[in-house]
C-alpha cells in the first residue's frame, strides 16, 4: 500500500492557522516588550520633596512648570543668559532645582530643565526652541545636563546655535572639539558611572580650552536629589558642599550676577 501525504485545501487550512498562531504568538510578545518598557521607562527616580521645596520657596527665584520644562527665572539682575538642562536617564527633572537654584541667583541665568520624552533623553526629538521659548528675553543659549542628559546636549549642540556647554557627571559622545563652544564640566571623584577615567577619556572631544572642575567626595546622585541609584559610587561630600561647589563653579565660569 503507497502512504500519500495529504493535500489540497484541508492541508492549506491547518498550514494557515498554524502561520496565524506564530503571528499572533509574535505581536503578543512584542506588546508584552512594549507594555513592559514604558512602565520601566515611566518608573523615575523621584526628586526628593524637601530639597524641591527649598528651591520653591525661594525668593530669589521664579518656578514655573510646563508640560515640557520647568523653568527657573532669576528675580533680580536677571541676565541675557541661559541654560537648557537635560535631565539623566530616569531622573525627576524636579531633582535638580535646589542644585541649580543658587546659581540661577547669583549668575543671573535661566534655567530651563526639560521633561525628556519617555524620561529618556534619546527618545527626545524635539528642537531646541521648544524649551527656549520659555524665556524670550534670553538671547545667549547654552545647554547642559546630568549623566545621559549631557550626552544629548553634546549632541544637540552640533547642530544648535548655542554659545556652550555645561556637563554634570557627564561628557560627549561626539567631537566638537573643533568649536567655539564654551565648555564647562562638572564631575565626582566618587561617580561609580560617569567616572572620572571615562571624563579623562573623552576630553579630546571637547575644545582644548575646557574647563573641568572634579568636586571631592562627589558621586553620580550628588548631582541631584533623588537618593541612591545602582551601580554608582559611595558619596562623602554632602549635598550642600556639592551644591556650593556646582554654584562656585558655575560663577566662576558665567560671572556674578552683578558683574
């Protein structure tokens, strides 16, 4: 007797559910990747309440959030200077106003700290002006930020008009050594990620007159107020020895207020 394989529409029917199934296995499981991503994307490291309010409720400076920013006015001797400010990867952008409120007073400049798309910024696309609208009166732009946030400023300073850069615990990943930005870097003896070998080793991508400023004792999360954060080093500074220092810094590079 001769077995024949079966054939014909019975055959092209259970061959077809079989495809539907693997496809829809397939979409289920990338749903499930998506589903998954977002709420890891959406779990920040929350800004510490009592540092936010400090910087709230001080009366050198004006706080007002939008859908995109927050952004921090100097109340007296404002100057024509600005800075947008990248958050790092998964932190609060409310974290770093009391790190920065000092400088906001005492240098005159305005801070415009974004709210990156899907709290990564990466995944942000939009233009610069999206931010500097806020504040009109600026002329004089810089943009910065903190860990993965001054990766993406480095980036967007390519290809913005701006008049320099400021890194918190961070550096570029692009060369721009050939600009006329003005550089400032700000690090941690103690960062356990944007460590000091890793600020060392990319210097060469910044213009030869770049200012560095090493703060002792400082770790990755000193840089703002939101507590621990995995793979980063033991910090021996406080956070109030880090915030003068970022201030001191940050005056010496931009100039006081009444200067």
């Amino acid at each position: 007797m001769t077995n024949v394989s079966p054939s014909g529409p019975a055959s092209e029917r259970s061959t077809g559910r079989r495809v539907i199934r693997i496809l829809i296995a397939v979409l289920v499981v990338l749903a499930l990747v998506v589903v998954c991503f977002l709420v890891w994307a959406k779990a920040v490291m929350q800004g510490e309440r009592p540092a936010a309010l400090e910087a709230w409720t001080d009366d050198r400076v004006s706080i007002e959030s939008f859908d995109d920013s927050v952004v921090m006015t100097p109340i007296d001797a404002a100057s024509d200077r600005g800075l947008v400010f990248i958050p790092g990867a998964k932190v609060d952008p409310y974290a770093y106003l009391a790190k920065l409120v000092d400088a906001v007073a005492e240098t005159g400049t305005t801070v415009v700290i974004t709210k990156p798309t899907l709290n990564l910024a990466f995944f942000d696309t939009r233009p610069l002006d999206t931010f500097t609208r806020h504040a009109p009166d600026v002329d004089e732009w810089f943009v910065g930020g903190h860990s993965l946030g001054g990766v993406k400023a480095c980036m967007m300073a390519a290809d913005e008009e701006v008049a320099g850069l400021v890194f918190f615990g961070s550096y570029c990943s692009n060369d721009v050594s050939d600009s006329d930005l003005a550089v400032l870097s700000i690090s941690g003896s103690d960062d356990g990620l944007s460590t000091p070998d890793k600020i060392e080793g990319a210097a060469h991508l910044l213009p030869a007159d770049a200012t560095f400023v090493e703060i002792e004792g400082a770790n990755h999360a000193s840089f703002g107020d939101y507590g621990v954060q995995p793979g980063d080093g033991v910090a021996t500074a406080s956070d109030d020895e880090v915030r003068d220092e970022i201030t001191d810094a940050l005056v010496a590079f931009w100039g006081g207020s009444g200067e």
